[in-house]
C-alpha cells in the first residue's frame, strides 16, 4: 500500500477525507474533500483529480487504509497519509473547522 507522511504533504494539497461527518465538521486540511468511507462506492464520480497519487485521510489511517486499498483495486492512484489527522495535527499542519472556530481533531 502506497503511503505519506503528512510533512510530505503540501499544507494546501487536496486530500480525501474518509471520516464521519462530525469528525471532518471539528477539523480538516484546508483542501479535504469529504467522502465517508461508507459512501465512497457511490461517489467515486466525485474523487478530486490530482496530479501523482491522492492522499487519503482518516483519524489515525485504519479506515483511510482500507479506503486505499479499494481504491487501489478500482484502479486509482492514492496513497494513506500516515497516523491520520492525528499525526497531521501533531506535525503542526493547517486544520480547520466547518463554520470556523477552534479546530480540533476527534
């Protein structure tokens, strides 16, 4: 499986959120697009193009991973950022809540 560190990862790059809503809600990079992992079958039609792999992100990277790996197998070039939004907040990297606010991970 293709993986990223967050510090690799462009403070303003386009990402694949996989996580719920509320969780994306409380704190997100700057350019996520969100897609539950739950509804990622159906709305494949509205993964960003990027250019190089897409980074996929989730908390900590257990359901972003799984969200690579089918992915992978539908043919497409993504990579999960590792330890998730967690280890993106913790390397200092921008994050922001919907509605504005003090963002935060959950």
């Amino acid at each position: 499986m293709n993986t990223v560190n967050p510090k690799d990862i462009a403070d303003d790059a386009v990402v694949l959120d996989v996580r719920e809503q509320d969780e994306y809600d409380a704190g997100h990079a700057p350019r996520a697009v969100h897609i539950p992992l739950g509804d990622l079958p159906n709305r494949l039609n509205e993964l960003p193009e990027v250019d190089g792999d897409l980074p996929v992100v989730c908390r900590s990277g257990a359901r972003s991973g799984r969200a690579v790996e089918w992915l992978t197998g539908q043919g497409r070039a993504v990579a999960n950022v590792e330890g998730g939004m967690k280890q993106w907040h913790a390397d200092g990297k921008p994050i922001q809540a919907v509605g504005g606010g003090d963002a935060n991970v959950i």
